[in-house]
C-alpha cells in the first residue's frame, strides 16, 4: 500500500500551488505544480503622484468618455456589454 504525505508550507497570496495523484493498487503518480497567480490580460496603472498629473489624467478620463459614451446593454444571454460610439474605444484608445 502505498502512502502520501503532505508537507504543510506558506503560501503567499501570488502564488497558486496545484497538485493531483491519480492510481491504484498497481501504479501510483503525483504531480504537483506552483507558480504565480498573474493575470496577463490585466494592466497595472500607477496612481497619478502629484494634483497637475492627477488632473490631468481626468481631464484625458473626460475627454474618452465625450468622445467614446460608453453605454451598457445586455446581449441575449443577459450578460452586462459596454457598447462605444466611436471604433477603438473598446481597447481603451479613441481620443488621443
């Protein structure tokens, strides 16, 4: 009979570990996985780090939301979609 055991260790809240064991009284196998939980589809934007920056980036806000009107409608499955009345809007450029 074969046994597994578990080192119990830290995780930080980046880090994803998976593991899985599979097998029977023949065969036995584990694999376990670790990595970063980091999502590439999400971009980290700094804080503006002073008030002209920082008035700045609403003016530029204002002036995509003028240019882009983002609207919300539902599609047929009832899921929340923003429409833009201007082409590129949807990947955040339009009003340069």
């Amino acid at each position: 009979m074969l046994a597994a055991a578990a080192i119990p260790a830290c995780a930080h809240a980046e880090d994803i570990w998976d593991g899985n064991c599979v097998g029977g009284w023949r065969g036995f196998n584990c694999v376990t996985r670790e990595g970063t939980a980091v999502n590439p589809y999400v971009r980290v934007v700094p804080e503006p780090s002073s008030p002209a920056e920082q008035a700045r980036a609403l003016a530029a806000d204002r002036k995509w939301v003028a240019h882009c009107r983002p609207l919300k409608a539902y599609d047929a499955y009832g899921v929340t979609r923003y429409r833009y009345a201007a082409p590129g809007c949807e990947f955040g450029v339009g009003s340069e």
